[in-house]
C-alpha cells in the first residue's frame, strides 16, 4: 500500500465524522472492518427526490449524449449501458419516487481523470447516491498506451477522491463497483497477477470508507458457466447487452439493499 | 367469454384440486378470485433442484439452439431474450440450487401451435416453474398472415392448455406473462382495442388459475416515460436487449416473490 495513504484509524475518524448515525448503526451490529462491505453497508435508495450518479470510463459511459446529458433519467443522457439498464429499471419500479439520475463516465478515464472533472461531473451535481466504476484503464493503459501509474497510484489517488468526495458531500452514499476483465479480446495472461491488485485496491477502498460494493468480477466468474467470455464481454473489457444486464440486476441488488 | 370456457366454480374446483395447499393459503388469507393475481401467488422459485420451463413464441425464442436445447442454463441453449437473461441473473445468483433451465419457445407460434407440442415441449420435461408468453401473433396473424382464429379462440385455447397442464402437472408452479405490443413499426392504430382484448383475455387465465402475472404492459407503457418505444422494441413486438433486460428484471422480481 502506498506510505501516503492515510493509516485505516484515520479514515476511520473522516467516516465517523462523514456519516456518524452510519457508523453508530454499523459499531452497534459489530463490524469491523475486515466485515463483508455489502453488509455493513445500508440500503442506499430509500427516500424520495434521491440524485443518482454513475461515474467511471467507457463502460459506464456507453455513449451518452453529451448534448442532453443534463437531462436526468432519458436513454439519450443515460447510454446504452449497465448505468442505463439500471436506472431503467429503477426508474419503471418507482415512477413516482422523483429519482433523477444522471451519467457522467467517460471512455478511456482513469481515476486521475476523474479527479481533474470531479467538481463539474460530480460534486457540482450534488448525488445523494454516487456509483463509481474505474481502474481498467488505470492498467490497460500501462499495457498499451504508455501510462507509467501503478497500482499505488490508483490507489493513492482513489482513496483522495473519495476524501475529497466525503468532504464536500459528507451525506452521500457511495457505491463503489469491482473492475473486471474476461479472459477473452484483448485480455490475455499478460493482465495477471497484476490487475488483481487493481481490484483488491478498488475492494480496499471500499472498506476503509465502508461503501456499498458491487462485486462484478466474481459475479463474471460465476457467469462463465453458463456462457463463455465472449458472450459477456466481445472484447474482455466492454460487456456485451447480456454482460451489461447481469451488471445493471447485481448493482440493483446492493444498492436496493437485498443482497 | 367463449361459452366452452369453464364457469369459475369449475376451474376453481380444478385448481383446489391441483394444488390444494395453495389454495387454502388464497383462501386463509381472504383473497377472491377477483384479487390481484401476484398478490395470491406465492414465491415460485424456492428450494433445490428445481426445473424451470420458458414457453412461448418468438420472443421466447430469441435464437435458442434446436441442437443445444437438451442442455440446461447455456446461452446457446436459451437464446438471447428475456429468458437467457433471466435464467443468467437466477443461475448467478443462486449458483448451488441445482437449478435447470430451458426455452421452448418458438418463433410464429400461436396458443394452440403451443397445444400441438405441449407434451413433448412441456410436459415431458416435467417443470416445477412453467412460464409462458403467447397471443401476440394470435392477434397479428389476424392483420397480416391470414389467421382466422378470435379473441375467443386464444382464450378457450389458453384455458385449455393451463387445464391440461394442471392435470399432468399438479403441482406446476405457473407464471403467466402479459402479451404486449409498444407503438411503433409494425405496431400501429390498426392493433386497438382489439390487441387489448387478448391481454385481458391472458389475465383472465391468470386470475382463474391463480397464476404467477408478469404486468409487461404496463411495465413498458411505463418505461415511456424514460426512452421512446423504438428504443425498448423496434418492430413494436420484438424487445430490444434493454427492453429484454427489463423483461428480466421484472420476471425475477414476480417469479422470486419480491413484488
């Protein structure tokens, strides 16, 4: 872990002071935490007028149009992925809710890109719920695109912008999704072991600040049962429509809080 | 009502038969053959080792392998509608059920095309789960392909097969989905009211059987509010892969009692 990560007891304090009734809730059922994420998180979509936001790269993003994106809620400004699927779901089982939900990944971002559009594409928009998915790129790019980040710049950087994030939006409710990758495309044995450590980071951060956490590469695994790969993701990386369904019905899962 | 189809008493005579713990849970709990049919249903997919049946046309079908259809839960096996997206949510989420899964579907057919196979297609597959979506082309077929059958011909030939079905198959857990049309290419004015007669028509199977009722008209004419027609089915009968996923999403949310 990189040494400028602050140590777990201080991120403790940041979320005790973020969301004191969460962790009261979470100290009285005895986790710690070394617990389960998604259990000691709490639903995080009760309520009316809820903002919702999906950040990360191109596979939330999904060709949403920069044109109508601040709309909330249509296909046009939503894509044509998980991010669309859900809120689709979302919004036909609550019409009258007042969800407004909004997307802002972006093809090709890694988490320092995320930061440098973070006061526009995300605190500028105030999300009572906000769905991070980010870190393929983060090692893709190292493979083949020349980015010289490492894991501990991941990290380090994700562990700042969700600081930053609880700072400036200490009530939001953070989902934070598991990067994946099919063996399949562009995805050979080069990527292993080492974009298991993106994901372990990814899971890390997830603990330290308690979030909701979706679980997407085992949920994959699971998924090769029952289809190879490339009927998931053609390319490893962008999941086909089934690959994008099974991602929109787990994210729902966590965040409706039913798992 | 076709004057052949059952009086209630008798089909209610024929369900206590078939299924008399479930009835006298309807009948406990105060519910009337006029009480909205998910409410008396119980949750269909509990426990181990369970079959479970898609039957319907082509948007059932969904391109399922004729060769690979013996096999249970593949893709290839299942196509890629609604069905295989299902199946794939079910079977990651519940990986150590023992779960089966087949499509049976077939595209062009009609309620009595369904009779004509039935033993081979469902019966002789023996599900615990059998769900079924018929009575779009029982109306097209009517505009466009020269089809002479009524109103009153889908719905004594659809009483028939569920009363058929219920004495080989006492103890068949039934989910009956809504036939459903959104308004848009081969879908025009010329459809209503009488399309909406064959959608009463499978309700009124529903309710008289006390079945498992999966609303995806209404679940669509809701999603209008969020992407046009054309964007969840373009021919107006076929779902896109995001109207296939919220087919999805809402058969699990009725079939897993969590409506």
């Amino acid at each position: 872990m990189d040494s400028s990560i602050p140590p777990a007891a201080v991120n403790r304090r940041t979320f005790v002071r973020a969301s004191g009734a969460a962790a009261a809730l979470a100290g009285a059922a005895g986790f710690t935490l070394g617990t389960p994420v998604a259990q000691a998180a709490r639903p995080a979509l009760k309520g009316k007028n809820k903002v919702i936001l999906f950040q990360g790269d191109s596979i939330t993003d999904a060709g949403w149009s920069r044109e109508k994106g601040a709309q909330a809620n249509t296909q046009a400004a939503m894509g044509n992925g998980y991010a669309w699927l859900a809120a689709a779901e979302l919004l036909v089982d609550r019409p009258n809710d007042g969800l407004k939900i909004f997307n802002r990944g972006i093809s090709g971002h890694k988490v320092f890109q995320l930061a440098e559009r973070w006061q526009k594409d995300c605190l500028d928009i105030k999300p009572d719920v906000l769905s991070i998915l980010i870190g393929v790129n983060d090692f893709w790019h190292t493979l083949s695109g020349g980015y010289k980040g490492t894991v501990a710049t991941y990290e380090k950087d994700f562990h700042a912008l969700i600081e930053r994030t609880l700072r400036a939006l200490p009530q939001v409710k953070l989902v934070i999704c598991e990067p994946f990758v099919l063996k399949c495309g562009a995805v050979n044995d080069s990527w292993f072991p080492e974009f298991d450590r993106y994901r372990k980071a990814a899971r890390g951060v997830a603990t330290t600040y308690r979030t909701h956490w979706v679980p997407f590469q085992s949920m994959f695994d699971q998924a090769l049962q029952y289809a190879p790969p490339a009927h998931w993701a053609g390319d490893g990386v962008h999941p086909s429509a089934a690959g994008a369904s099974l991602m929109a019905h787990n994210w729902l899962k966590v965040v409706n809080g039913l798992a």
